[in-house]
C-alpha cells in the first residue's frame, strides 16, 4: 500500500495553476475540433487518449510529481471541453441541459466518493481507489465548467469578458467565506474547484474569440501557446518549492 501523498497540496500557487490550466483546456480543446476541424466526436478521442496516458502515469507513480500531475489536470480541462461541447453541440442538449447532466455526474461521483471513505478530503490522497473517485469527479467538475461557462457568456447573453468576471466573483467571495466563516473547507474547495473552470473557460473564449463577438481574436493557437508557456513556468516553480521542502527536511 502506497504511503506517499500523490497530489498537489492546495495553496495559492495551486489555483493560479488551475486556472490557467483551465484557460488552456478551453483554447486547446477549441484548436483541436474548431481550429483544425476534426470535430466534437474526433476531439474527444484525441483528448480521451491523451488523458488516459498520462493518467496511467499519474496512477502508477510512487510521489507526488507536479509536471504529471498537472499534465492530468490539463487533460481533465482538455478532455472536459470536448465532453461538454460535444454533449452541448453535437447532441444538441443546450448548455443549460448539458451543465445540469454533468452537475449530476459530479454529484453523483462526490456521493460514491463520500459514501466509502466517508469524507472528501482531496489532500492527501495515498490509495490508488481514492485516487480514482478523486480525478473523476476532477474531470466531471472541469466537464461542467466548461458548459456553465458556455451558459453565462452566451445563453444569458453576459458576453466573455462579463462572464468571466462573475465567475471570479464568485471565487472571490468563496476565498472570503474561507477566511472569515467556518463554512467547512472541503464543501468550499469543490465550490471554488467548479467555478475555476468556467472561469478560465470564459477567459479562454475572451482570448480566441473574434472582436465582433467580444473576444480579444488572439485565435486558439497563439492563446494556447501563450497558456502553456506561462504552465510551464509555473510547472517549474512548484518542482523548486518541492525540491527546496525536501532538501530542508533532510
């Protein structure tokens, strides 16, 4: 049995990362079915098969590996736009529907999550079966972002740059209830975790799409570049900040 923590403790750094990771989950699942036209259907098994890759790695780690673990955290966002477009799109469920079928899958995850270890707590993880209830309710969450964020910026007609500000409001006050209420920790982490995505979906859109449309017209590629690299960098800080812990330990 493992004994080692296997995920990313939750600290600012941790949802600075999340959040451009979720901007590059949109715009990079945007270039795949948009940009190079292969579809809702073909995107999904592109990111379908990225994530399973570089989730078997994750799973089959012995530690807590920053650039692996975030690797499966941009493919949950990747993989996540797809699902919510092709289920929004191709399927034609509309993005009220199609958030309302994956707030049921996070909730239902949630449920069998709690249900056999009898909490929530997301650090830290050391079993490989926690570990899965932990990575699809991830997934399911990220799923969900993505069509609610389609949902505030085009249903309801808020526009990116609107919507994007709502769903970091939001984010705002749940920091606040963090610090200043005793609101329990877990239920404001999945709160804050579910609305990180709609807001670096929404963010990503202000970036890609055309200036008629509200957007910045970076297109998907360039956007996509530009949230990789800073990734990257963060990557390499998060690897230092572990690498400095250990070193102090011993």
């Amino acid at each position: 049995m493992r004994t080692a923590n296997k995920v990313a403790a939750v600290t600012l750094l941790f949802w600075l990362m999340k959040i451009v990771a979720t901007t590059l989950g949109e715009t990079l699942g945007d270039f795949i079915s948009m940009t190079l036209n292969l579809g809702y259907a073909v995107g999904i098994l592109v990111t379908l098969l990225f994530f399973i890759i570089v989730l078997l790695i994750q799973l089959n780690s012995k530690k807590y590996i920053p650039a692996v673990y975030w690797l499966v955290i941009i493919g949950t966002t990747t993989l996540g736009t797809e699902i919510s477009d092709f289920i929004d799109r191709t399927l034609k469920t509309g993005y009220l529907t199609g958030s309302l079928l994956l707030l049921s899958g996070l909730l239902i995850s949630l449920f069998l999550w709690y249900k056999k270890y009898n909490n929530l707590e997301v650090y830290p993880i050391v079993e490989k079966n926690k570990e899965l209830y932990y990575w699809t309710a991830i997934l399911f969450s990220n799923s969900l972002g993505t069509a609610f964020g389609d949902f505030l910026s085009d249903n309801l007609g808020l526009g990116y740059l609107m919507g994007a500000l709502i769903t970091g409001l939001i984010i705002l006050v749940v920091i606040m209830l963090h610090y200043f209420t005793k609101i329990n920790h877990v239920v404001l982490f999945w709160i804050a975790f579910v609305f990180t995505r709609p807001f670096g979906a929404t963010f990503g859109d202000l970036l890609t799409k055309p200036v008629a449309k509200g957007g910045l017209d970076l297109g998907t590629l360039h956007a996509s570049l530009i949230s990789l690299a800073l990734m990257i960098l963060m990557i390499f800080i998060s690897q230092r900040k572990q690498h400095t812990e250990f070193l102090s330990k011993n």
